[in-house]
C-alpha cells in the first residue's frame, strides 16, 4: 500500500504498513521460507454472522 500512497499521491504514508512478503520475488521467499517453523500471530475472534431481520 505505501507504494500505491506514494505512486497516486506522491505523499509518504502517514501510518506504517503492516510488514508483508511477496513471495514471488527471490529474497522475499527465502525470508518466508526460513521463517515458517516460527509461530505466527493468533486468530483473533471471528464477527458472529449476521443475523436476517
């Protein structure tokens, strides 16, 4: 997204991007790739389903 911010805007992005691997570019994939055995982030609660009226 910072990109898009600064391609579009031609601004800096005002708050950080969460950090994220595009695995389809070498060095990318290697960090992925060696990080795996790492625990990752929780899964945070689910929204209940909306309910019909």
């Amino acid at each position: 997204m910072p990109d898009v911010i600064r391609y579009y805007l031609n601004e800096e992005p005002v708050i950080r991007n969460v950090d994220t691997w595009r695995c389809g570019e070498p060095d990318h994939l290697t960090e992925v790739m060696d990080r795996l055995d790492e625990p990752g982030p929780q899964a945070g609660r689910q929204a209940p389903a909306a309910r019909a009226s």
